[in-house]
C-alpha cells in the first residue's frame, strides 16, 4: 500500500483506447495526465478481448488488430508522458475544499486532480465466478481468482477449473509444490496453447497431475474451511474431491463496481452526458466511450475519439479558469509540434 | 420470422428475427438483457446460450474457435452456444433458446 499523494490536471479512469487518445487531446492542450485501468496493460478490451481480432473502421486504418490499435496510440501519447496506475481499481471519489477532485484506488493509491475523466468502458474486468452455492464463503482462505505467492499453495490439494491459458498455466506452475493438483474441464479440448496441454497431458499420463472431464457443481466445507469440490460429470455422474483450494480461471467479464457509488447519474449502467462538452450529472467529471450515453449514441472507438476531443476543450477551462482556449492544428502550430516532441 | 427467449427467470419473450442477423443482435435489439461483451466478436462468451434439444439439428455444430471459447463459459451443456456465432435463416424460424447465467451476470 501506498500513501504518496499524486497531484496531477487530470485522471481518465481507462486506458482503453478512448482514455488514451484523451491523453493525447489533452496533452495538446497542456494539460497532464494520470490512468487507472485495472488491467496489468493498456489497451482496454483491445487487449484484453480481441487483441488479435481485425477492426477495420479506424479512420484512415483500412485495417489494424485490437493490439495493434493499443500500440500505435501508445506511441502516439508517448511526448506526454501520462503516468499509468496498472492493475489498480478506482475505489472512492471525494472533493477537495480546493474544488478539485481525490481519487483513491484499491491499492491505496491517492491521486488529486482538478478533472476526472471516466473512459471505463463496460467497467472493470473482474474474474467470472462459477454460479455455485456457498462460493462467497471461501473466497479469499480456498478459493482463489489469481495466484498471488506460489507458496501459499504449497502441500496444497488444489482443484483447478478451466481450459484456457491460466488454468493450464497454473497447474503446470503448481503441480511441483502442491501435494495434488486435479484439473477439472468440460471437455477433452483445450483453448489454451498446445505446448501447456502437451505437457499437462504428460503429467497426467507420469500420475502427477489428475484431469477429469467434468465441470464444477458446488464446494463442501464447514462454512469457513472447504474441505472438498464438488464435480459432476456427464459419465460418471457428482463426486467430491477432497480439496483445500479452489481455483477457477473462466476468464474476466466487465462489471461497472465502484464508480458506481460516485453519485452520478446512472442509465442502466451507462453515464448520461451532453454532447457538447460529455460532461456528467457532476461538474468537472466527464464519461468518454462505451461508458457514457446520450441521443445517437454509438459504440464505436471512433465515437470516443470525437467525444474526447470534446471533451478536452471543456476539461481545459476547469483545469485552466481565466486561460485564453488557444485552437490550433499540428499541422501548423508550432507550439503543438514542440509539445509533441517533434520541433 | 420469431425467435424465442427463456430468460432465468423461465419467461419466454417471442422476439422478432431477422434473416442474416446473429441470433445474439436480434436478442440484443429485442428487449431482453444480454451482456455480449464483444459486441459479436466470438472473443468473450457472454452471448451464452442453451439451444433447446429439438433445435440443435438446425442450428448445426460450434465452429472450433467456438467451442474454444466456450472453455470461457460456466455450466457448459451440450445445446451451449454463443448467440452470436448463430446466423438466422428461413429454418431457424422458432428457434427456442435460453440464456445462460454468464450471458446475463
């Protein structure tokens, strides 16, 4: 945990492709920046969704991946030296007496700025849980959605469910120190990459690594200690394995959580903005990209560049009162060329 | 054509379809709540949904990247599919399907 105050113009929650090319907007502007994205990248659900997939409608790119899009707006906001907060979540908003705004992160982060920016998209990536009753009882002492310390595991009876590359990752990274590792999929058939399966599959076959073809249908235990994971399984019906963690690794989905409790007005999870600034119910708060809404409203990354331009120009009277608005192109102003490092 | 939709709760909406639409786009403008993350881009699989028995002829098999994300899905059964890896045709006209819980939480 930290406690170092940050103190900055702006903080755009997301480093999705709309936070970051409000970096951009906003350094021409002057105008410093700070992100939190709870991911451990940038890039947003163009990393972490489809960084592979093809996206054809960039202007003026007849056709870019999800990661590269990510990459080419990396390099463009690089003269401006944004300081990113990776794998941290905004947690709590508070004013200052001074106007301006304290963010605080789930690490313990504290960041002061005169203009918030929400660019969060469909919120933050969270783990999806498994749909099973009496979950939440363990979560945290035998169920697990990440490995923090390999150790903690050690001598452990460890179930992991899932067929992607953390749950292949992990039980290969913890079959050596745990006392059993068990993995538990639906099918005979990975997502993950071949060379992890190959060499599950040779742990499994040396007896050092149990798989069973079957998906989780519920934990036993006393309510503070699971003491078993319950599987079902399509020939051999429900069984029990003796366990003492849990870890399912079923990939993330997107929840709005804490920004929720900012006190802005909420649209069935989106935020209402005007179309002239994409300001919020609040002042000096904006919502850029998926997250906002408002008439005509589509989702699309080129959507969330306009608004971020837009939006730039009214976070520079908060951020700037009594400044003079100066508009001008990087094509032409010298000014603009020198902030971007190129004059 | 119509197709029709079992929510969680066991409600049935009959939704209109629209041929060469993705079953997830014509449940997504229909009224009924579906979180489809990826907007239809076979990368999240939160367009999950059950096939009924007497339709999975016709709605033929998973795609291997399909079934490769559906490893992302929770309670996974043999009608599983991604709605939005199922494009409607003139012989999907009553398809019944319901929604997962990881289409919807």
């Amino acid at each position: 945990m930290t406690t170092e105050t940050h103190e900055t113009d702006v903080i755009i929650i997301g480093a999705g492709p709309c936070g970051l090319f409000a970096v951009f907007e906003l350094g021409l502007l002057g105008l410093k920046t700070y992100l939190v994205d709870i991911l451990d990248r940038a890039g947003g659900q163009c990393a972490e969704l489809y960084p592979e997939k093809p996206i054809y409608d960039i202007p003026a790119i007849p056709m870019c991946t999800g990661q590269e899009l990510t990459d080419r707006l990396m390099e463009q906001v690089k003269a401006f030296d944004p300081v990113f907060h990776f794998q941290e979540m905004a947690e709590g908003l508070t004013k200052l007496d001074d106007g301006r705004w304290e963010l605080t992160t789930d690490q313990g982060t504290k960041i002061v700025a005169h203009v918030i920016v929400i660019a969060a998209g469909g919120g933050s990536f969270v783990p999806k849980k498994p749909h099973l009753e009496g979950l939440a009882e363990y979560e945290d002492t035998s169920v697990f959605y990440a490995v923090r310390k390999i150790d903690a595991f050690a001598g452990k009876r460890i179930v992991i469910a899932g067929g992607g590359d953390s749950a292949l990752d992990w039980a290969l990274n913890l079959q050596p120190v745990a006392e059993k590792v068990t993995l538990v999929h639906h099918r005979d058939g990975f997502r993950a990459a071949p060379a992890s399966v190959d060499a599950m599959h040779a742990l499994v076959d040396a007896g050092k690594m149990e798989f069973k073809i079957a998906q989780l249908a519920g934990v036993n235990g006393d309510g503070t200690k699971m003491t078993s994971v319950r599987v079902k399984s399509k020939t051999d019906g429900e069984s029990d394995i003796p366990a003492d963690a849990l870890l399912p690794f079923f990939g993330l989905t997107m929840k709005l959580g804490p920004i929720a409790d900012f006190g802005l007005n909420l649209n069935e999870n989106l935020i209402p903005v005007g179309t002239e600034k994409f300001e919020t119910s609040i002042p000096s708060i904006f919502a850029i990209g998926d997250i906002n809404t408002y008439p005509g409203k589509l989702k699309l990354i080129l959507s969330g560049f306009h608004e971020a331009a837009l939006m730039s120009q009214a976070a520079f009277l908060v951020c700037r009162p009594g400044e003079r608005l100066r508009f001008q192109y990087t094509t032409s102003s010298s000014d603009l060329q020198k902030k971007l490092g190129v004059r | 054509m119509k197709v029709h939709v079992t929510d969680l709760e066991g409600n049935t909406k009959e939704i209109e379809g629209t041929i060469g639409w993705t079953l997830m786009e014509v449940i997504r403008d229909g009224g009924v709540s579906i979180k489809a993350e990826c907007g239809g881009a076979c990368a999240c699989a939160t367009c999950h949904v059950y096939v009924a028995d007497d339709w999975m002829d016709q709605t033929g098999e998973r795609t291997e990247e399909e079934e490769d994300m559906i490893d992302l899905a929770l309670d996974v059964q043999d009608g599983s599919r991604l709605a939005c890896q199922i494009e409607l045709t003139e012989a999907l006209d009553g398809l019944k399907v319901t929604l997962a819980r990881d289409a919807i939480l």
